[in-house]
C-alpha cells in the first residue's frame, strides 16, 4: 500500500456548521457572513443562494435584495476549529495517521497503509471514513489515489467513495476539475478564466516556470502540487489518548458515600497520569451507569473547578456537592471518569496560598456554586454588537470575578432597565399609548431596524413622561400597537 494517500473533504466547512447549527434553514438559501450586520460581506453562499446569483463577496443588503428567503449568520473561527479537533478526532478512529489541511479547514489527509487486512478492501475502508462525516451530520467525498492536490482536486466533483486504480486514472480525473471549484487565490482564477482555462489540464499544460513568472510563487507551487510533483511526507497530527479511569462495583450500589468513596481513587489516579503527562485538569466528566440501560439513561455530570488543578480533595468535594441531592433511579454499576487536560501555568505547583488575600477564592467559591447548583447558577452580563435592544446583552456562565474596570460615561447618558419580555400598551382615539397616570409628553421617535437573519423588524420608539415623572421607553411597531419596552433612571 506504499504511495496510497486519501483525501476526505468536506466543502464549506462553516457553511455546513452553520446548516447543522440550525436545521430549521436547511431548505432555505444560507449564507455564511463576517459579521452580524447588514453590510457584512458574505464569505460562504451554498448552491441554492448561488443559483439566486447570491456570490461570496457581496454585501448581505444586497445579496438580500436578489433573494429575500435568504437566511445568514456569522460563524467563529473557534466554533470551526472545535469542528475541525472533532473531525480530526472522529477519522483518527479509522486511521492512526491523519493529517488536518493547513491552508484548508474542511480537507483532512489519511494513510490507508496497513488498514486492508482489517476492512478487507480499500473501497470498504473508504465507505467507513465517508461515514464518519455522515455521522457527523456533513457532506463530502473521499478519495483514495497517490498525491495530495490531484486527489483533493478528484473529491470537488464527485459524492461519495472513489478509489483510484492507477496514477494515470488519477491524472486523467483530476484535470477534469474545473478551475472555479479548486478555492484558487482570485486573483489567478479571474486571470486563468481570462485567458480561457477552465479546467485543471489547461493550468497544468501552461509552462511552470512562465506560471511563476506571470502569477507569482503562490500559483507556481500550486501548479507543482496539482501536477504531482510535489510529495510532501504525511505529517499526522498527534493526539493525546483521553486520561479515562473506569471502575466496576459489585454489587451495584446507589449509596452517595460509598460511590464517593469509590470516585475518590479515581480521582487520584487521574491526577497522577496527568502529572506523569506534565498538565492538570481543566474539567471532570464523571458518569454512572446504571442498571438497565436500556431502560434508565446514564447519569453524567460535568464540573469545572475555578483553574485548572491538581489537587485531588478540592476536585472530591466539588463532585460531593453536586452529588449530594442527587437520586439515582437505579443502582450504579460503573463509574467512568474523563478528565479534560489542561496545561500548568505554575500556581498548581504551589506549596502555600498567600496568607493575607487569596486571589482565587472568589472563583473557588463559584466553583462550588456552580458544583452545587448546575453551570448556570453564577452568570455574568456581557454586551453584544445587535441592533435590537434586547439582543444586545447576553448573561455567560461565569468562572471567575474580574476586576471592575468601568469605561467613562458621556455626561446626560440614560440608563435603560429593559423588562424580560415587553408589555403591549392599549392606545387612545388619537393612536397615542394609553398609560395610568396618562402620559404628559412624548419624544420621538428613534428608528431601530434589525433582525436580517431571521426576519425584518422595524420599530420606532419613544421617550415618554408621564404625570408622575417617570419615563418610559416605549415603541410602535408596524402594525400601529404600542409596546412598554422599559423605564429610564
């Protein structure tokens, strides 16, 4: 099998997080845009908002005006590189060398050397790497052929499973692809088109040194690549085997104090495969499983303690409370400890805490809090960049207390408090909102117009005082109704 490279890609990989992220738009037009605003640019379009000439590079507002079922959402760098690790996790099951594409996120390079005696074939070893990105809930195509880019180029026009016979057949189907669907720098697709080629043969019979001439080194090694002539060695990424403890009990047993008695030693065993391993532990996922399963779930819990730690009682009693008003509906049979690594960043290291002020207490008593209570009790406001109010500030769990560091307020700035849901407002003969005491003056109104991604919303609102004094912060919606939206201080 020496020489045998495979390529699994998944095209438009924040495209289809994106589409597994919110199955309700999986019908519609989707597009991927840098950032939650009407003129964000739109970086990812899929086949049904290109056949509405919606294209990469154009401004949402007026993409929506070519298709109005349009639906966008911008999709972080993180939220893709957490799918890459669980791709990258998920194929290391079929092959112990995989090897993530730098340059792109949804292309993964797998050796199949030594794996035909296990799945019998290469076409079955392909139909079950092509099935671990089905269940994953992706799209994409696997190839198996002799060279990276011929192969990767191969996987942009088909669906499914291919293995390739010979070098000569992978040559033959990869200058079939077409130039417009190998992610090329703009600027040398837009020239190649030009100057009529539109598929990967026309690029690869122009002269590779004129090629680095006219179009610089970046097209010069891309040409290299696709024609094969570059063999770069697999460079598989190294993944740490998980830091499990498993333990029977027998009998079952459903006594609080005895499984912590039983998780206590677990604990002390992760604790010291991950000193033998130089880190500590960022979070526990602890389960228990019961008698029948298949009637009864497991139960799994997950906990986090204030920073990343070694110390083994502290971990204990964070398991304790949440345990503590826990009622199993069945006896436990194992338990199953996972621990999350994390690197050291010294304090776990340390021998004495300071005597006068400890730094961490606060978060250790979050810990506790959130150990107790779930990993909502302790939450703090964030703002965030929205156009409708309430959708401007959010509430995130909370590990730490930070230190406050107030931004300078203009003078004369109000102070919202914005009710959890607003309150509709009958109106008068004369379509002003009725309010008790009666409203003495009103100003306005402030147009805010948002909500792209799902659908449009206009509203106006107002200031209002009333009798009393207080003011109010009102709005009209389209349809004339008056809204209580919150009051200002």
């Amino acid at each position: 099998m020496s020489g045998r490279i495979a390529c699994a890609d998944v095209p438009a990989l924040p495209l289809q997080l994106l589409a597994r992220e919110r199955k309700g738009w999986r019908d519609a037009p989707l597009v991927v845009v840098e950032a939650d605003a009407p003129e964000a640019k739109i970086l990812w379009a899929d086949a049904r908002a290109r056949a509405c000439s919606v294209r990469p590079g154009m401004r949402y507002a007026s993409a929506l005006a070519l298709c109005r079922e349009l639906r966008a959402a911008p999709v972080a760098a993180e939220a893709v590189e957490a799918l890459r690790v669980e791709l990258l996790a998920a194929l290391s099951a079929r092959t112990p060398r995989v090897e993530p594409d730098a340059a792109r996120p949804g292309v993964f390079w797998l050796d199949p050397a030594g794996l035909v005696p296990l799945f019998g074939a290469l076409d079955a070893w392909a139909i079950h790497v092509h099935d671990t990105l089905t269940d994953l809930e992706l799209t994409g195509a696997v190839v198996v052929g002799f060279s990276r880019l011929p192969c990767w180029a191969i996987t942009r026009g088909i669906d499914g499973v291919l293995v390739l016979s010979s070098p000569e057949e992978e040559a033959a189907r990869a200058g079939r692809a077409r130039v417009v669907d190998l992610d090329l720098p703009a600027e040398l697709c837009e020239a190649l088109l030009a100057l009529d080629v539109t598929t990967l043969a026309g690029f690869l019979a122009l002269p590779r040194g004129e090629v680095g001439v006219r179009f610089g080194p970046v097209a010069s090694r891309l040409h290299a690549g696709f024609a094969g002539a570059l063999q770069v060695p697999m460079q598989p990424a190294h993944l740490e085997p998980p830091v499990v403890v498993e333990a029977e009990l027998e009998p079952p047993d459903d006594d609080v104090h005895r499984l912590l008695f039983c998780i206590k030693g677990g604990i002390h065993a992760l604790m010291a495969e991950l000193g033998r391993r130089a880190l500590a532990l960022g979070a526990l996922e602890l389960t228990l499983e019961l008698e029948r399963p298949n009637r009864t779930p497991h139960h799994r819990e997950r906990l986090e303690p204030a920073q990343p730690t070694r110390d083994a009682l502290a971990l204990l009693e964070l398991v304790r409370l949440r345990l503590a008003d826990r009622r199993l509906p069945a006896r436990v049979e194992r338990v199953a400890l996972r621990a999350e690594p994390a690197r050291l960043d010294g304090r776990q290291l340390e021998l004495f805490a300071g005597r006068r002020r400890d730094p961490d207490a606060a978060a250790r008593a979050i810990a506790r809090l959130r150990a107790a209570f779930g990993p909502h009790a302790a939450a703090r406001a964030v703002l965030r960049d929205a156009w409708l109010p309430e959708h401007r500030f959010a509430y995130e769990p909370a590990a730490a207390l930070e230190a406050p560091a107030p931004e300078p307020r203009e003078k004369g700035t109000l102070v919202r408090r914005l009710f959890a849901a607003p309150a509709p407002l009958p109106s008068d003969r004369s379509g002003r909102p009725r309010t008790t005491p009666p409203l003495v003056a009103l100003s306005g109104p402030y147009r805010i117009q948002g909500g792209w991604w799902e659908q449009e919303t206009l509203r106006d609102y107002f200031f209002g005082e009333r009798a009393d004094g207080a003011l109010l912060w009102l709005y009209r919606a389209p349809s004339g109704g008056w809204f209580l939206h919150g009051d200002v201080d």
